[in-house]
C-alpha cells in the first residue's frame, strides 16, 4: 500500500472515533447522561488505529532501503519534526488506551483523539531527509525509548491537566453537566496527573543522563549547550520544582497545572521546536 494511504487511513481512523465520540459522549442529549466508559468495540477500533499509525511510522523511520539495513556508517532512521510529533502523540494515545482500562481517563477522547488524527498525517505534509546516525547502538536506543516515552507522557499529562482546567472553570461558574460530572473527583484526576508528571519525570532525568554520559559515543561528540539542551534542562528544572513544590508545600489546583504547562512548553521547544525551525523555517536537515 502506498505510505499515503496508510497516513491518510490512520487519521480516517482517529477522526472517525473522535467524531463517534463526539456525537455520543459530547453533544446533543447525551451531555444530560453521566460519561460512559470505552466499550469493546471502541476499544478495538482504536487498538486498529494505533497499529495502522504504527505501521505508518514504522515506514517513515525505516523508508525504503533503510529498513533494517545500514547506512554508510552503520544503521540509520531518519526522524525528523513530523515524525517526531507523530511518534509522540502515537506514543501517547497507546498508553491512554492502556491507562483506560485502569483509571477513568474518557475526557481525554475529544482532546487527544482529533490531535492525534492531525499528527498522524504530518510526515507526509512534512517530510524529513534528517538522518539519525549511530542508531544502532545500544545507548542510543537506549536514551531514544527514554526520551520518546517521557515526551509522550508528558503530552498525555498536559491533556489531562486542560481537562482539568476545563473541568474546574465550569465547576466554579456553576455550570458542570452530568458528563462533566461524570468525570471523577478533581482530587482523583489531579493524583493521576501527578503519577504521569512522576514517571515521565523520572524518564526525562534518565534521558538527559544518558545524554551527558553518552554523548560522544551516541551522536560522535561531547555535550553542547545548545537551545534545545537548554530548554530540555529547564523543562527538568520546572518539573523538578513543580514535584518539590507538591511534596514540600502542598501545590496543587490551578498552580500546579499552569506549572505542568509551562514544563510541558519548555519540553516541546526543547526538540519538537528546534526540529520545527531548522526543517521548516529554514529548510535545513542539520
């Protein structure tokens, strides 16, 4: 099948679940119903999504005659912004669907599934010629999974906390519908979103160790400084804050949700935004 067909039959997917979603869960009568849960056949309709979006990144990060082969200087995967983008939200999508047969996260359907709908035909709007060398080492790999589930987890922590938003805006103007009523206790959502911030915190410190540690024998060179290394060690500074601040002093509300989307901000600027400029912007590979 064409790369084309794939990309436009997983967002085909995602838009079709989002406005099935929307149309029972979000709109019309329904929103005077408490929220209802997955069911069996919207749970495999998503599972069908991911493993399309999947099948989709998987021939981007591998095109051609680079899967599973070597390039020049050993194994290659060209990962660039859209990929990048796509890979995190396939990433984050994945583990909502994992999570959702453990805690009640159904809010996120409206946020996450229409995004992930969009970035899941990015690549092929914006296709990347940046080539990751040295993808074959184990570090790498290593230090790559790291950073790609921190991202996604983060990305999944920053939809849960605009929910929340959403959720406790409408709870102090009086006007919480049965669906959002539904939703479980702020307080329960809120420890939700700090177990997300925690782990994905815990990969991110992983990450950024393995990347000082391992520089030179993952990307040829000592750590530099640049603005994507400086917007990663300040995303880690204000979650590092944010944690400190909810044990040390009891943070939560709308303090610790401006906190998570500021973090989440400097994270995205730290590679998604530098890969944005350079491909994009400038028209470069490097």
């Amino acid at each position: 099948m064409p790369p084309i067909l794939l990309h436009l039959l997983a967002t085909a997917l995602y838009a079709g679940l989002a406005m099935h979603f929307w149309r029972t869960r979000w709109k019309g009568p329904v929103l005077d119903q408490p929220v209802a849960g997955l069911v069996a056949w919207e749970r495999a309709w998503l599972l069908v999504a991911l493993l399309m979006h999947g099948a989709t990144l998987a021939a981007e990060i591998f095109p051609g005659s680079l899967a599973g082969g070597q390039g020049p200087h050993g194994p290659v995967m060209r990962f660039g912004f859209s990929v990048a983008v796509s890979v995190i939200f396939w990433l984050a999508i994945a583990l909502y669907w994992i999570e959702s047969f453990y805690a009640r996260m159904e809010g996120l359907q409206m946020l996450g599934l229409p995004l992930a709908a969009v970035f899941s035909l990015l690549p092929a709007l914006f296709p990347s010629q940046h080539l990751v060398v040295n993808a074959g080492s184990m570090a790498f790999r290593a230090h790559f999974l790291m950073a790609m589930l921190a991202y996604s987890l983060f990305t999944l922590a920053a939809l849960h906390a605009v929910l929340m938003a959403v959720t406790e805006r409408r709870l102090h103007r009086g006007r919480l519908t049965p669906l959002f009523a539904g939703l479980p206790p702020l307080l329960t959502m809120e420890a939700l979103l700090f177990r997300l911030i925690h782990i994905a915190f815990a990969l991110l410190t992983l990450t950024l160790l393995t990347g000082v540690v391992f520089s030179e024998s993952m990307f040829g060179k000592a750590l530099t400084f640049n603005h994507k290394t400086v917007f990663a060690f300040l995303s880690w500074a204000i979650f590092a804050a944010l944690i400190l601040g909810r044990t040390l002093r009891g943070w939560r509300g709308r303090k610790a949700l401006r906190w998570t989307m500021a973090g989440f901000a400097a994270l995205v600027l730290a590679y998604v935004g530098s890969r944005f400029v350079l491909e994009v912007l400038l028209g470069r590979t490097s």
